[in-house]
C-alpha cells in the first residue's frame, strides 16, 4: 500500500508556497538579502517548529517569508516545491501565495507573481506539472487591504485562477470580507477559502452562503453539525484536509483521532494535502501514510480520495477527464 501511495500520480490543491520553504533555503537567502532570523543552526528552526495551535505556527511563517525578496528568490522557492512534486508523483498542483505578506515589506506583487509563475512554466517544460495559482487574502487584515490587493492582481489576471482566505481564523469570519469576494467573483476568479479548521462551523456556513466559495480549505469541524455535513454531502463541496497541518496545530491530538475516514466514510468529498509541509513534518506522501497507517484505510479509500482532487481541482472538464 505505501507502494501503492507513493507510485499513484497525484493532485494537490491545498498548498501555500511560502510554507514548502525548507530550512536551508531560509539561510541561503537570509545571507544573501542580509535578513536577521532568529536562528543560528538548522537545529534551532527544526526546534522552533514546535506549534500549540495556528497562530503559533502563523508567527513562525510570516518571519521565515522575510527573506523572500527577489523574483529569483520566488522562483527557487517554487522550483524546490516542484522537485517534491516529482518525488511525490504530483502532476498537477494548485498552489496559494500571500501576496500581502510580500507588499506590505515593499516587495511589488508582480515580483512574487513573476518568480512562481516562470517555475510552474518551468515545471510544465521540464517534467509536464500543470498548475494553477490562488492568491489568499490575509485575513487578520482589513477588507480595505484585500481590495487594494485585488485591484494589484487585476492586471495579471489570466495568472491567477483564484483567490482564497487564510491566516489567523478565529475573530475574523467570512462576513469580513462578503464585499471582496463579491468583487472577485464578478471578475471570474474561482473562490475558496480556509474555514473550520480552528473555527467553528458558522465559519463553513459563511464561507459557502456569503462568499460563494467552490471550495472549503480544511472544514475539519464540519463534522460538528450533521445538517452541514448532508449538505456539504449533497452538493458534493470539495474539503481540501491537511492531515499533518491539523496534528502540528492540535486540532487533533494524534492521527488516530484524525476525522478524515469519518468524512470519507459519510460520503463527502474529502481530498488530501500537505498546507505547509515545510513546516509540517511532510509533503503530500507522508500525509497519505500517515492517515493510511493510523486510520484502516483501504486501497479503495486511498484512490477514491486522490480522484477526488483531480475532480476537485480547477483544471477545466476536458484535461480532468484524461487524468482520471
Ligand atoms: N491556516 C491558515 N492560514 C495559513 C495556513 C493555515 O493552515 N497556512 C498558511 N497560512
Ligand atoms: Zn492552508
């Protein structure tokens, strides 16, 4: 079955390219941008990555994206990711980028863009990799920011799928930010957002009722209510579940308290991801063995889940179909 796991090509949809940065990576460029993190070896980070709950892993990951600052930086960052994507026989993959974490240290939104943009068209040439890009809106920011940002990505529109909601959750809800995606949609961009990971399940109804999302990054705590969980069985709403990501922040205490068989199980549909895997202790195989060795799953289990991504994904119907 790990055989099985690890040979089976893949989707991803729930990635954000600042967390695939590897500790090495963080200290080549922190010395080559002159940047100050505060640790001194690889074994102080690797300490350091000992989270309690979102917003102490948030911290960590905002300060290691400081020394993120050229187009070549964003383009090494995203080629590393890549090369994890051909260990992982990933061959297609949907990745999140900040750029709020980016403008607000004065670096320019094309930038960021350009350097991920030109490793995914590298990726495609050199190992056939599709790829789309979401951009997320910070969410512990204003809905005034996110409409700045929106106006920045309007240009570059034809790069960018979708736009997404992360950062901190709890306090601020989807209804922060109904008028934005409101706009976003208008302008055609696919809509997700992180909901129901930490917050509870009025954060799921809200994303789905009042930003119109076509996918629920996390959604973990859907199963607190039995009317979301028929409805999000119902209309078959994509859960992008991070298995690792929810271990290292404590939503659950071990992967055998996992919920994702539970999802599974009750018909929804439920797709695996890595989130930050930089971060996280693994990239996308390691959170199928993870959940495969811990929670019986079985072989149908395991390629119902990976078809579920490509069917979840935003790749149109007619390219879906020849990966499936
Ligand atoms: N949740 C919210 N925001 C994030 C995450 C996450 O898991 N990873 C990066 N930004
Ligand atoms: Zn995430």
């Amino acid at each position: 079955m790990i055989d099985l796991i690890k040979n089976l090509p893949k989707a991803e949809l729930h990635l954000h390219i600042e967390g695939t940065l590897e500790p090495e990576l963080m200290f080549e460029l922190a010395k080559k941008n002159s940047v100050e993190i505060p640790y001194k070896t690889i074994e102080d980070i690797k300490k350091a990555y000992n989270f309690t709950n979102l917003q102490s892993f948030l911290d960590i990951y905002y300060a290691g994206a400081n020394v993120l600052q050229t187009k070549e930086d964003f383009y090494a960052l995203t080629w590393e990711y890549i090369l994890k994507c051909v260990e992982n026989n990933i061959i297609h993959t949907e990745i999140f980028f900040d750029p709020q974490s980016h403008t607000t240290r004065g670096i320019s939104f094309e930038t960021v863009l350009s350097g991920i943009k030109e490793a995914l068209e590298d990726a495609k040439k050199e190992f056939g990799i599709t790829s789309k890009i979401i951009m997320c809106f910070l969410r512990h920011l204003s809905q005034e920011e996110g409409f700045k940002t929106l106006e920045e990505a309007l240009p570059f529109k034809k790069d960018i799928i979708g736009v997404g909601l992360d950062s901190s959750e709890l306090g601020n809800p989807p209804s922060k930010f109904e008028q934005l995606f409101k706009k976003a949609k208008d302008e055609g961009f696919k809509i997700v957002a992180h909901a129901g990971e930490e917050g509870d399940v009025s954060y799921i109804y809200d994303s789905l009722d009042l930003l119109k999302v076509d996918r629920i990054d996390h959604g973990i705590q859907a199963i607190n209510s039995k009317e979301l969980m028929q409805r999000l069985k119902e209309e078959q709403i994509p859960l992008t579940v991070c298995p690792n990501s929810n271990i290292e922040l404590k939503a659950f205490e071990s992967y055998k308290e996992h919920n994702i068989k539970k999802l599974l199980d009750y018909g929804l549909n439920v797709t695996v991801n890595s989130d930050d895997p930089s971060y996280f202790k693994g990239y996308l195989n390691q959170n199928f063995i993870n959940i495969y060795e811990n929670l019986d799953l079985s072989k149908d289990d395991i390629i119902k889940l990976v078809k579920n991504s490509f069917n979840s994904s935003f790749l149109d119907e007619g390219t879906k179909i020849k990966y499936l």
